[in-house]
C-alpha cells in the first residue's frame, strides 16, 4: 500500500499507484492551512479534491504532528512543500516554516517503506550550493536506501511547457550505490507556455509578470490567443485533447486566467479540480500540483535503475 504525504490534489499519488500497482492506503494534509503568510488559518482546500477523486481513503493530517506508530507502507511518496527552495521565492529553506523535510523524514523509519518516491522543484538540487540537497540524500543513504534522481520536464511527455521538476526514487537494501543522475530535457518544446503555478490567480493577467519577473501564463496568451506557442499547444492537443479556451471574462470585465486551462495543461481530465474547487483555490492547487503522466514517466525511468 501507498501513504502519500504532502498529496496535493493527488497528482504525484496517481503515477505512484500507476506504477507500483498498489491502491493509496492514506492522505497526508493538513486540515487547516495559510493561504498568505499572514493571513489567517483557513480549511485546505485540497482536501476536497482527495476526498472527491480517492473516496474512502483517510487524511492523516499536518505531518508535522502525525503519529506514524501503527502505519506501515510499502511506498512512501511525498511531494512537501517546494516554496522553501523555489528559485521564485526568498530561498530560505531550512530558516523557512514551511520546510518540511524534516517531517518526511521523521516519518521514514516509522512507515518502513520498500520504497520512497519523492518529488520538487528543480532547484532543490542546487540552492545553498547543493548542500541541502546533499543533506538529503545523506539522510535516504543513512536509513538505508539506494537513490536514484533525476529532473524530468514535462516536454517528455507531449506537455507545452516543460515544468522542470526534480523526482526522486529510493529502495531499501538493495545493495547498489546512490545513483545521482541528472537530465534536463529541453527543446522539446520550443518556444513553451510558462509552467501552471499557484500565484497565476493573482498574477495571471494581461501584461503581468510572476514574483521571479518571468512572463506569467495569462499574459503569454494574450492577445494573440496562442500566439508564438500555438506549435506547443497544437503538439499537446495531439495527446491530451482540444484545450480549453486560456482566458476569462472576470467579475469587473477584466480578462483573466481560466482555471480549466491550466488544468488542461497539467494533463488532468476536465473537471478534476476545476469542478470542485472556485477558481482561485483551483488555480493555487494546479499550479502546486504534480502532472501525473511527467511522474509516471520519472518514476519509470528511476525505478528501472533500481530494479536492474
């Protein structure tokens, strides 16, 4: 069985269950979460996604406070938190609140896996120099585990963007040494749509740009609808259907970011978040998920380097 920690709408816990063939025995999210740093503590919203596409299936809650004595798993997989590490963000990483491998990691020798899948942003393996990182994988090697990891974009697998992300695969005594591969796969897509991410329902208008200064999704469509990315949106409707339309009339007659297309974009049927959840909620869950096909893809690749 699978327990998922940090699960998000569940995008990463779809490849895992896909690729191990094991049903998700558990949740891991917290009840009650702050949408701004700020501001006050309000209900996840994620966790009527979870309990919508994986009926029956219990939360466990904030894995800062679980009890993992009675749980046991043959995979953990667990995709904390990547605002820490983020090239978007301050970088603070460990001086962050929202740093939660030490949780995951706590977690490790309680839930006994055969098996970690992990995934975050690409920058996880390089900030402060590589050494958190390194700290990491020091801590999967010290509990036993041989490694294998790499950075997958989702190009590979028909996407119009190419949402570098770091996955990560480890299996317990199998003897072999930690495999640190890396591989950036880029020119798929050329040029790509700027990635779904959580601040698109704020950032997501004509002419606006992300935190980072880099072209937000909403703007890249305007006003030419697909413009010079309508070759990457062509390619993708190839495998994951007509995409929806990118924009929206909003309240005050603005233009705005439709959640359904990022939805489209991450490769997840219509409706699966969007039906659920207003817009804004949707737009923060996809652009922080996992696109299952890009972690079914990694995780066959890594886990092939451990099965040989």
């Amino acid at each position: 069985m699978i327990i998922s920690l940090c699960s998000g709408y569940g995008g990463l816990d779809r490849a895992v269950a896909a690729r191990f063939g094991l049903p998700i025995a558990a949740h891991a999210e917290p009840d009650k979460i702050r949408l701004r740093k700020d501001g006050p503590l309000v209900a996840n919203p994620v966790l009527k996604v979870l309990e919508a596409r994986f009926p029956g299936v219990p939360n466990l809650g904030d894995i800062r406070e679980t009890d993992w004595s009675g749980h046991r798993a043959d995979v953990l997989c667990a995709g904390f938190p990547c605002q820490p590490v983020s090239a978007a963000g301050r970088q603070m990483a460990e001086d962050d609140e929202r740093w939660l491998w030490p949780s995951v990691h706590r977690a490790i020798p309680e839930l006994a896996p055969e098996w970690i899948v992990l995934e975050n942003v690409a920058n996880i393996v390089s900030i402060q120099g590589g050494a958190i990182w390194r700290m990491i994988l020091g801590h999967l090697r010290e509990a036993g585990y041989d490694v294998a990891w790499g950075i997958f974009g989702a190009c590979l697998v028909g996407a119009c963007h190419h949402r570098h992300r770091m996955f990560l695969v480890a299996r317990r005594g199998v003897g072999a040494e930690a495999l640190h591969w890396q591989r950036k796969p880029c020119g798929a897509v050329r040029p790509a749509l700027p990635t779904p991410r959580a601040t698109d329902g704020t950032n997501g208008g004509p002419s606006q740009r992300g935190s980072a200064g880099d072209l937000a999704m909403g703007s890249a469509v305007q006003p030419e609808h697909w413009g010079r990315f309508a070759a990457a949106v062509q390619r993708a409707a190839g495998r994951y259907g007509v995409p929806p339309a990118p924009t929206e009339t909003g309240p005050k007659g603005g233009v705005r970011m439709a959640a359904p297309f990022p939805e489209w974009m991450m490769g997840l049927a219509p409706g699966y978040v969007t039906g659920i959840l207003p817009r804004n909620d949707a737009l923060r869950a996809i652009g922080n998920g996992v696109m299952p096909q890009q972690g079914y893809y990694a995780i066959g690749e890594l886990r092939g380097m451990l099965d040989a």
